[in-house]
C-alpha cells in the first residue's frame, strides 16, 4: 500500500539539497517489522544469564500489552512505560551487562535488518551532505553500533536515545540522560535550526511530533504501517503525508527526492 495526500507533492517539490534535513525513529523505521528492537537484542543471545531472559520476558509480558491498550489512560501509560525501562536497566545491572559484551553483540551485522532500501537513502543523504536526525525510544548504544559495522558513517547525524552509563569495569550502572520512551519521544523533539523544511519518518501515529517550530506546509511527513497497526490506519493517513504499508521501503521516499531534487 501506498498513500499520498493531494498537496504531497505540492509539499515536496520546495525541497533542495540545501534547504532540509531528515528526521526519523530508528526500531522498525529504519528497521523492518519482524527485526528485534534494541530493547530485545539482548534476550536470549546467551550473554547474559537464563535468568535475565526470563525476568526481562515477564516484564515484556506485563507491560506491553499496557502500552499497546488505547483504553488505558495515558497518565497510567506514562508511569508504567517509565517503570518497565527503569526495571529492564535494573535487570541489566543486576546481571552485569558489559561494553564488551555490547560491542561483541553488534559485531554481527544481521542482528537486525534494515528496511529495504535503507542504505541507499542513508548514503545519499551522507553524499549530499543532508542532515539526519535520528529520534529514538530505543538503546542508542546498541544502534549506533548497529550502523557503524553497515557502514553508515556519522558525520552529518544527530541522535536523540537512551544511552547507557558503564563504571570503570564497563559494566552498566544506569542511563546518561533522561529516559526517553514510546510516549514522551514529543518531549525531545528536534527544534527548527537553520533549515527551513523537515522530512520526517516513523512508524507511529505520535512521531509525527519528532519536530516543532516548523511552518505545518514545511513538514513532508512519511509513516511505515505495520501489520499490527493497521487497524489506525485512518488515524496515520490522517497525520502523515505519505503512508507505506509494511512491505514497503525506503526506496520509495529516495525516488521521490531524487525526482525533485537531482532533476
């Protein structure tokens, strides 16, 4: 599936190489839907103890179904998101997890898959000197890597995540910033800077407030559906200016630029 509103194209064709930058979440945006979030690579791996896979399995099991539940009230939401990370980096604590171990884990380039065409998008941008901004609920640490050893340089990239702190035996002793979740991401939303347009992807009908301080006619935003979600699907054609079903890729969006802006 894809969706474009009427004025998507009036929106994109203002765009030049000079005058915006990209904006998007990371897990399952630049991800696909079946990958791991950075909060689950971990589990099971064998790094860590049996018991710390079946401790963070039940706060899974807790939690999510909270998160995903639109009846739940969004106060109540808050906490309970608030609570599972805090308890999920207690277990990472408790059970020792080690830079090493990190940095030994993401060594593999397949514990997660980008979304198709993603590399491409990433080294146009990176040629082109665009800016690219990423927002994130997820481990940065674990991300970053990620896209280091799939060579996706970070020279012109900005991120927003929850980092983790190491003591001096590198093990994890807790968080460098404030916690940053599925419902407060709008909290640390990227501010308007020097460009005048913004192009903004996520796979959530809230990530539509990833920025602020931009003219609503100078946003070009983009939302990858997942199957789960699907049954919003009104509420992202509501929000977004181009909606892709799950199936779909990057290759999308870049052909879309490089109509407008290589032309």
């Amino acid at each position: 599936m894809i969706f474009r509103k009427d004025n998507y194209y009036d929106k994109l064709k203002n765009f030049t190489k000079d005058n915006f930058e990209v904006v998007m979440d990371f897990d399952r945006t630049i991800t696909t839907d079946n990958s791991l979030a950075t909060w689950a690579t971990v589990n099971g791996r064998g790094i860590l103890p049996k018991e710390y896979d079946f401790e963070r399995n039940a706060l899974y099991s807790y939690y999510r179904p909270i998160e995903l539940d639109s009846e739940v009230d969004e106060v109540v939401k808050m906490v309970a998101m608030e609570d599972w990370l805090n308890k999920h980096l207690d277990l990472f604590k408790k059970y020792q997890l080690n830079k090493n171990q990190i940095l030994d884990l993401y060594s593999d380039k397949d514990i997660m898959s980008f979304r198709k065409g993603f590399l491409d998008f990433f080294k146009y941008l990176d040629n082109n000197n665009i800016k690219f901004d990423i927002l994130s609920a997820g481990i940065g640490d674990f991300f970053l890597k990620f896209l280091e050893v799939n060579g996706c340089s970070f020279v012109n990239v900005d991120v927003k995540s929850n980092f983790l702190n190491f003591d001096r035996n590198d093990n994890v002793i807790g968080f460098k910033g404030p916690l940053i979740h599925a419902l407060n991401k709008h909290e640390f939303a990227f501010e308007k800077e020097d460009n005048d347009y913004v192009l903004l992807i996520g796979d959530q009908v809230s990530d539509i407030m990833m920025v602020r301080g931009y003219d609503k006619e100078h946003i070009l935003s983009v939302a990858f559906v997942s199957d789960v979600n699907m049954g919003e699907i009104e509420s992202y054609k509501d929000v977004y200016d181009m909606v892709l079903s799950s199936d779909q890729g990057f290759d999308i969006i870049l052909k879309d630029l490089k109509d407008v802006i290589d032309k």
